[in-house]
C-alpha cells in the first residue's frame, strides 16, 4: 500500500517506472519468500522474523544518497524530497503539465503548475541580469 500526500487512506501500489526499474522492483518482489513480510526491513530480528525498517532508518539511508549526491547541505533533505526531485526531473526532460499531474497524483493542477514556476524561475531568475563587472 502506498499512503499517498494529501490522500486520507492508502492507495493500491503503484509503480510507473522505466523498464530497468520496473525489473529491479520485480526481482526483489519475486526474491521475497513472504509477501506478508514487510518490504524494507533491517537485518535486526525479533523471535527469528526480520523487522520492518523504521522511517528514521530510511530517513539516514536517504540523507546518506543525498549527501554522496552532493546535495545534502542545500535545505532539509527528506524522503519527501525524492517525490519532489522526480516530479521536476520528469518536467525538465519535457513531461507536460497533465502527465505531471497524473505521475505526482495532484487533484488540483495547481499545485503541479508550482513546479512549472518555479523551474522558470531558476532558468530565467533574474539575478542571472545582474552584471557585477560591468564599470559605469
């Protein structure tokens, strides 16, 4: 199940992905002996059973991507940052505002158009203007 932003229930797991992904995503899926077990889990147990990797656990494994990315020290890097790196990396390789919108799972267009701004705003910021060398 996936708990999706803004959505008050889970949702059924969803994966678009390109086809390496998708068969990466199946393998682990097929090497799994339990469906039942949990999907991410640490290599502690408890009574034999492996246990459920916990959110500050994927929280350092994430960070840990983050920074060997050399990303780390811009703002607060969250799992949530992976969504919002995807969603503008699908608009920046020329997904349009309606495939955007199905991919992030946004009700409101809206709140997908603020992606669109604000990578507008990087391309064409207009500090870029400003010429510090230039002698008056």
């Amino acid at each position: 199940m996936v708990h999706g932003k803004g959505h008050s229930e889970a949702d059924e797991f969803v994966v678009i992905a390109n086809h390496e992904a998708r068969n990466a995503i199946n393998d682990y899926l097929a090497d799994r002996s339990d469906s039942a077990k949990p999907l991410f889990i640490t290599a502690r147990t408890y009574d034999g059973e492996p246990q459920q990797m916990s959110r500050r656990t994927l929280q350092r494994i994430i960070s840990g991507i983050f920074s060997r990315a050399g990303v780390a020290n811009i703002g607060h890097k969250t799992m949530h940052s992976i969504r919002h790196t995807a969603i503008t990396n699908a608009i920046m390789n020329g997904a349009s505002l309606i495939e955007s919108q199905a991919m992030a799972r946004h009700s409101d267009p809206a709140t997908t158009q603020v992606y669109f701004h604000n990578i507008n705003r990087q391309k064409d910021a207009a500090e870029r203007r400003i010429d510090y060398n230039k002698s008056k």
